[in-house]
C-alpha cells in the first residue's frame, strides 16, 4: 500500500490516494472494453481519495452499482466508483511510479476475445462465477 498522486493529461483534474493496493485487477467485459477500446486495468484505491479540479469531471453511470468518471477537457478516464461503498478503482497508467505492480486478477474472463491475451499467471472470475459472487455478497 502507498501514497499517490496523479493528474489527468490536461492538468485541470488532479487526484491524491492514500492508500492504492498494487495488486491491479484486469476487466474484459464489453463496457470496459467500449469505454476504453482495451480491457480496464484498475488498481483499487479505496475510498481516500480527493480529486481537485471536480467541475472538470464528468460521471457517467455505466451500471446500476457503479460510475464512471473521465476530464471533460481532456477525455482522460479518471476511476470507476462503487455507488454502495464510494470505493475507487482507478486506471493503473495514472500511477505509473507504483511499486509492486503485479496483475492478480482477470474478470469476466469469459468476455474475453480471441484476439488478445495474457501471458501473467492471474486468478479469473468468469460472469458467472461475478455474478454468484454478488448474488451472495447482497
Ligand atoms: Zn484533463
Ligand atoms: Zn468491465
């Protein structure tokens, strides 16, 4: 766990964690691959995290459980939020001076299309197994 900052391309949104688990999670599903034309990349942050520069961010609502917010000068995607829990995942590339960077986990592995895949030695939830997953956790 450690202490990061980070800001968008533009400069105009600027981002403080405090605590970021290096352990980044991997997400094939069709939005994430939509939103940012490859899978999503995430470390999770938590909820400590204050962003300045908020007029410049936009959310979108992506599902009925979480948000998705990007700079709206410069398009740089900034966190998916948990409506419930108010805990962040953010893009790993915004903290590219992370130490311990290790991916650890690749969800709706299912999802995933033919046309590319990884040679790290991660666990995998497939939708199915995702979905029994939150069927218990609520
Ligand atoms: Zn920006
Ligand atoms: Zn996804």
């Amino acid at each position: 766990m450690s202490h990061s900052e980070s800001n968008c391309l533009c400069g105009a949104v600027k981002i403080t964690v405090q605590q970021i688990n290096p352990k980044f999670t991997v997400c094939h599903c069709q939005t994430c691959r939509t939103w940012g034309g490859a899978p999503f990349f995430a470390v999770k942050c938590g909820t400590k995290v204050s962003i300045e520069g908020n007029k410049k961010v936009k959310m979108y609502e992506s599902s009925s459980w979480a948000s998705r917010g990007f700079c709206t000068e410069c398009g740089t995607h900034l966190f998916y939020k948990f409506k419930e829990s108010g805990e962040y995942n953010m893009p790993v590339g915004l903290f590219p001076n992370l130490k311990g960077l290790e991916m650890d986990m690749q969800y709706f592995s299912d999802m995933r299309p033919s046309y590319y895949c990884f040679s790290n030695e991660t666990k995998e939830m497939t939708t199915a197994e995702i979905m029994a997953y939150f069927a218990s956790a609520m």
